[in-house]
C-alpha cells in the first residue's frame, strides 16, 4: 500500500491520517473547505510537536512524516489510492455523497473502508458501485493512543476485500478484531453496562457518581470510572450511541437509555469539552464513599452485567471469544477481557448474580444468555 484517502479531516479523520503517515504511507486528507483540511494536518503537527519536546523524534522525522500529507478538498487527488477510510459525520446521506465522489476516482480494487461507529455496513453499502470492495474500519478514539480497530464485513463484502483490509491495518502497528456486521459491533455492544448500569445504580439512591467511579477504579481495576469516562466522551456522543444501538436492537430493554444522561443532555451538561457534566469542572471534585463492601456490590453488579454481554455476543457469534477479549482490553482499556474475567471469577457466581437481579427486578435486561446457562450446566469454561 503506498497511498492512503481520508474523506473528512475531523478529529477521527486527523488521527487516521497520522497514524497512517507514521507507517510511511502518503495520505490524502479530504474535507470540505481547505480550512478544515489544513487544520486535520495541523493535529499531526500538534502531536508531533509534542513528541519533540519530550525528546520521542527528530525535526528531520517530523518533516518527513508531515510531508506524506496532502489536506485537500480535491478528491482528484485520490487517483492512485489503495485504500480509502471515510470518517465523516454518523450522517447516512453524508456518507453516501463522499463516497460516490470518492468512487469516480479509484479504481475497481480499491477498499472503501467507513468508520462508522453506529450504522450498518451493509446499509451504507448500498450507496457504493462496488459494495463487494466496502467494508467497515472503526477506528477508536483517540486514534494515536487507541491500538483497536474493529472490522466489518457486510453481508456484500468479499472475502478478499476482508483479508486485504485486515493485513493493511495489522501492517500499520493496530491491533484488528473481526466482527459480524450488528449494532454497536463489539464494543459499542458489549460496553453498554458498564454505562447503563452505572446509571440505573445512581438512579436508584444506591451509590453517586463519585463513589460508583472510585468502586470500579479501585477495586475493579478499570483506568476510568464510567461517570468519568462519559464526561471524557462528552454525554450527547455517548447518550446518542446507546440511543441507537437500543433503537437498532427493537428496543431491547437490555441497552435502554437513562434518562438521568439525557437530562444532562438537554441541560448542556456534556461533560469536560462544556465544563460540567456529572462533574462540575470548575469546582473542587466530590469525594467518594470509600465504603468497600458497597464498592463491591456495586463492581459485581456492573461486571456481572458486563460478562452476560459479552457471553451473548459470543453466543450470536459477533465474533470468536479471542476479539471479544481483545476488542475489550484494547479498545476501551478494560482491566481483563470479560469471558476470561468470567472464566478466573466462576461461571456460576455471574449466572447466580443476574439470576438474583432477574428474580428481583423483574425486568428483561437482567435476562442471563442462553450459552451462560449452558456452560454453567455443562461445567466448562471459555478458556
């Protein structure tokens, strides 16, 4: 692969464009209107910038890897590219108008890989003349620090177009997944407890925002507390990405949204980029309730939650339990891999608490899968 077209210069589009620079490959940079291109590079610039100063690369390097970018709104200069990554807006007739431009300018083989985080691939296949070459690259955010890239093929996508995309982002120093073309994918699937739970906690006067993030920090391991890390987020992407998986799964109340988030929504209360969110930025944090045996039931209920998630995807076979695991540790920094955190923890520990809360609750998102039930009767493990 020598050449590379981004269509998209945003925050998503600037990382790819790095990181695919820094393997040494030329990169077209396409927005708009040439300001937001030019501003996409100058992300790289920033980056490097900042590894100058800490001594981690050279001028000469700098240089270098800046000059393999080309911010454009020209997609003539697309002509010659092996691969194309879209990373425009979650917006399907955005999506569909660059791609069309895009395809008058590449040839037959090239891969036409979206970044979609929430649409099906297949849906967004439809907009291209050469669906069998569309596949989806997810890349995470942000994308010089994050190693996952989750692929997806549609039900079009040939199996050469899968296996070119994968060895390309393997080349590149990216940790691949393969996954089967379902809302949210792995992560965004697999990851919806560890937010709605976390609320629903909140909700019901158990345990505040503080005090849930100390219990999943300090006593379950995780680099951020999920209040925490939906500020980072910002509260309308991470609200908006539940909204849609829910919507996309029938309404399964499993991935139901809270409105507790979409209150803080509506209020303006994004998080950091807006100064407040469950935190208020410009004033001394909240201290936790550093009570263990309730950071306990808190950490168990969440994870709990979080393994039957995951053990349902394997049962749907999303993808093989190995990119479950590794889609997990990698793309959202989880402390261990949910099936094998499953496997060290008992099967029939995590059948017996969601049992509990079924039995308690009454509600359907307690529901434990059909392949826990079955492991747990048949006595095995997934490792």
């Amino acid at each position: 692969v020598k050449k590379i077209g981004i269509l998209g210069a945003g925050l998503m589009g600037a990382g790819i464009a790095y990181v695919t620079a820094k393997a040494g490959i030329e990169v077209v940079l396409i927005d708009q209107d040439q300001e937001n291109a030019e501003k996409g590079k100058d992300y790289s610039v920033k980056l490097l910038d900042k590894a100058l100063s800490r001594k981690k690369t050279t001028e000469e390097k700098k240089e270098k890897l800046l000059s393999l970018i080309t911010p454009t709104t020209d997609y003539g200069l697309l002509k010659g590219a092996d691969l194309i990554v879209e990373a425009v807006f979650e917006n399907r007739d955005i999506k569909a108008e660059v791609t069309a431009k895009a395809e008058e300018q590449i040839t037959e083989n090239a891969v036409f890989g979206s970044n979609t985080s929430t649409l099906p691939i297949s849906g967004l296949a439809q907009n291209s003349s050469r669906p069998d070459n569309f596949i989806g690259i997810h890349y995470f955010s942000p994308v010089e620090k994050m190693p996952l890239v989750e692929i997806i093929p549609s039900i079009q996508t040939s199996e050469e177009t899968l296996s070119t995309s994968k060895s390309i982002i393997d080349s590149w120093n990216k940790v691949t997944v393969v996954t089967k073309d379902t809302p949210g994918f792995i992560v965004n699937r697999v990851a919806r407890p560890f937010y709605g739970e976390s609320l629903r906690i909140y909700e019901e006067g158990i345990a505040d925002f503080a005090t849930i993030d100390w219990a999943m920090r300090e006593i379950g391991g995780f680099r951020m507390g999920p209040f925490q890390l939906m500020d980072y987020i910002g509260n309308d992407i991470n609200y908006t990405v539940t909204e849609t998986v829910f919507t996309s799964f029938y309404f399964d109340s499993r991935y139901k949204p809270s409105f507790t988030q979409k209150r803080m929504m509506e209020a303006g209360y994004l998080g950091k980029k807006s100064g407040r969110g469950y935190y208020n930025y410009s004033t001394e944090m909240p201290k936790a309730i550093e009570n263990r045996e309730l950071g306990k039931n808190i950490l168990w209920r969440v994870l709990s939650m979080l393994i039957n998630e995951a053990v349902d995807a394997l049962f749907l076979n999303i993808a093989t339990k190995e990119d479950i695991d590794l889609a997990m540790t990698k793309g959202t920094n989880y402390p261990k891999g949910l099936l094998a955190w499953a496997d060290k923890i008992g099967l029939k520990n995590v059948l017996n608490q969601l049992e509990e809360l079924y039995c308690e609750y009454g509600e359907d998102r307690y529901r434990p899968s059909p392949l826990l039930r079955r492991m747990v009767k048949e006595n095995k493990t997934f490792y």
